[in-house]
C-alpha cells in the first residue's frame, strides 16, 4: 500500500510525459484546480509504483478499462487500485489478490444519519445509531464498502445495501449477490492523519504495511 502525499503546490515538472493523452485530456477537463492537480498527482504516482514493480517505463504502462470503469493492465496480472480524496491518494498493488482501496477526508457538513439509511444495511445502521461517535464509525463503514465494490470492479450499481461489514473485525457479514463470499473478504482500516479515513479491502487477513511515496519510507 501506498500513501501519496501532500497533493499541493505544482504539477510534477514531466508529468505531461508520463501520463497517455486520455489522462491529459481528462486532467484538463476538470475545472477545479485542486481536483485537477489531485487527479494529476495520483495518476502520475500510479505509473511510476506500477512501473516499479513491472520493471518498465511508466509512460509505456497502457492501461483497459472494464464495463464499470475499473483499470486494470492487458498484458500482465498485476491487481492494483487508486483512490484519492483532499491531499491524499492511496494506492494499493498486489501480484496475486484483487484488492480495492478507498479514502475519505471528512466533510464537516456531511448528514450521516441520511446517508447510512438510504445507502447502508439495515444492521449498519442500526449500529451507527447506537454509537456515541456514530460519524466515525460512518466513515469507515463507508471506506469498506467502498473499498469492496472497487475490489469487485461493480461500482455503486452492485448496491451498498446489499452487503454488510463488521467495523469491529473487519470481516464481511454477508453478500446478496455471493453467498459464501464472507468466508473470502477482509477490511483493513488505515492509519491516516487526521481528517482523513481509509480502508483496503481484500482476501488476505493480515495488516498491510503503508509506503509513503516518494519517499519509500514506512509510515
């Protein structure tokens, strides 16, 4: 897993040389300087992590795109996803599990309980309103799932009320459309600075370890 930040200040001094034209044309679509230079940042991490690990030059990386959206490489099987929010991007890279990762920064006027009825299981919901924080919890039921339909590639269209994540164990409850997929799936809750929340899902139950880039060092 890599964190990558601070998305601040300028472009990267070449990245109209690393990312393709479809990514150019998009960056220059966006008419919110920090979402431009977000997207700009995070795709230009991307290809220079994904680079590291295929031993290839980042702008050569040629990227597919299933029905929902999801990238994914044509010619090798490396799983890997992005997401970025505020400042911040998380990039996840795995050469054998799908994986799916999400981050949130938090908006202050963000009407929780609305949100988790209409988009959440009965029973996350319930649990959120038994909470005396329910907002934190909020956040990171939202990360798993997110998390999740990314590592499926579905998208919203899968429904969010369709499965269930235990915040405290980090194991899938149950899946309408797979039944027997809580046996597979796990949730990992990350260390993020404050404002921010994020989770990686995926088959492994073991914690993974959080690279910043560029430094490399361990975070």
């Amino acid at each position: 897993m890599y964190r990558v930040e601070p998305i601040t200040g300028r472009e990267p001094v070449d990245w109209q040389t690393i990312l393709s034209g479809d990514e150019r044309n998009r960056a220059e679509g966006f008419k919110h300087h920090p979402s431009r230079l977000s997207y700009i940042h995070s795709r230009y991490a991307l290809r220079k992590i994904l680079a590291r690990h295929l031993g290839d030059r980042p702008e050569k990386i040629v990227f597919r795109y299933q029905f929902r959206g999801k990238p994914y490489l044509a010619d090798n099987p490396v799983w890997f996803n992005l997401s970025h929010s505020g400042a911040m991007a998380l990039i996840a890279v795995n050469d054998r599990i799908p994986v799916g990762v999400d981050i949130e920064r938090e908006r202050t006027k963000t009407d929780w309980r609305a949100l988790a009825k209409r988009f959440f299981a009965d029973e996350e919901y319930q649990f959120l309103c038994r909470q005396a924080e329910p907002w934190r919890f909020f956040y990171r039921f939202w990360t798993c799932k997110e998390a999740y339909i990314k590592a499926l590639g579905t998208g919203v269209a899968y429904g969010l009320d369709k499965f269930a994540v235990s915040p405290l164990h980090g194991r899938l409850l149950y899946d309408c459309h797979q039944p027997g997929a809580e046996q597979d799936w796990y949730f990992h809750t990350m260390e993020m600075p404050d404002g921010y929340h994020a989770a990686l899902a995926d088959t492994v139950a073991e914690q993974p370890g959080m690279i910043h880039w560029p430094t490399g060092t361990v975070v």
